[in-house]
C-alpha cells in the first residue's frame, strides 16, 4: 500500500548493520535485477492471511561500517503498483475504503537513525509517509551478506520487518475485526555500490 518506499518498507534501510569489508559508501536498491522486494501480509477474518506486494519502487542507502551514525536510507513506493494476486480486491485496497491510490499514490519512508545491537542486526528508525500521514517507525533489520558479485559490482544485502497499525496512517478498519487491524511489512533487497 506504499509507492516507492516503505513501508517501506523502510527497505534500504537494513544497509545500515555493521559490514567489516564494506567500505563507507552509496548503494541503489537492484530494483531492476529484481532483487528487491516490498511485502505485505495480513490477517483475513482470522481465517486465512492476505499476501501481496509493491512492484514499482526505488531507493537508496549510505552505509559506512565505520560510522553507523551516518547510515540514511531513502524509499520511494508507487502505492498503484499493488498486487495482492485478485484484481479485484487490489481495485478496492486502492479505492479511498483504503489507500485512496489516486489521491496519494506515493509512500516514503526516511530514515533518522540506526541503533546496532548485535551482530549483522540493529533497528532503523525512520518516517513512513502512506495516504498523505507520516509516522515514526522503528523495524529490525539483518545483514544477509555483502561483497563482490560475479560481474565486479560490490553488493550489500539486507531484510526486515515490521507491524503497521492501519488507522494510524488514516486507514479505517473499524468495520473489520481486530485481527485485521495491523499489518506486517517485510522487505528484502540487495543495493550496489555507486
């Protein structure tokens, strides 16, 4: 339900945990290897779950090993891009009963901070913008691996996820049940190096 970002999810922002052999740099999320991923999952009446994604997105991250004080990410989700894998239903998330796509069709996410706290781990902070309401929000973030590809590119790897309250970002859930209420945000993604 986010453009570009977010979510966000909130994606480039892994790049932010320790790397011994990387060296201080800038890194584009590899949206167009389709080594990036933004998704989504919720709960559906308590019954089943709903799954989907955002297939249109960018971004960017500055990692220094270093100075991890200095890490920033920056997402950008085009939130018309969903697809929950039923036309239909992806129609009405974007309708203004949700997201209201037409009016803001564009989610960021930036980030204001990044705490280590542990190996290849830490929590990125950070303001996700969705449906026009920017939120603080905090999402665990892992270091999958890091170093040069088969071609010569250097490349740094990350996931996370967090929860997203749905009315926080003007989203209405009240005629849903509770279970419905949140949602998980997961992303995945490799950045090169610049």
């Amino acid at each position: 339900m986010f453009k570009k970002t977010a979510l966000a999810v909130a994606l480039g922002t892994a790049a932010l945990v320790g790397v011994s052999q990387a060296q201080a740099a800038d890194y584009v999320v590899d949206t167009e290897g389709q080594h990036a991923f933004i998704q989504f999952k919720i709960n559906h009446l308590g019954y089943s779950y709903i799954l989907g994604n955002f297939e249109t997105f960018e971004g960017q991250f500055h990692y220094d090993p270093d100075n991890l004080e200095a890490a920033s990410v920056e997402m950008e989700v085009d939130v018309t891009s969903l697809n929950s894998n039923h036309a239909e239903r992806d129609r009405h998330f974007l309708s203004d009963d949700f997201l209201s796509a037409g009016s803001y069709p564009t989610a960021t996410f930036v980030s204001t901070g990044f705490t280590p706290n542990g190996d290849n781990e830490g929590v990125l902070t950070g303001d996700l913008t969705l449906k026009g309401e920017t939120r603080e929000i905090e999402m665990p973030v892992t270091l999958m691996g890091a170093g040069e590809d088969p071609w010569g590119a250097y490349r740094a790897g990350f996931e996370g996820s967090t929860m997203l309250t749905l009315e926080e970002f003007g989203i209405d859930m009240s005629d849903f049940p509770e279970v419905m209420h949140e949602l998980e945000l997961y992303v995945t993604f490799e950045g090169v190096r610049q």
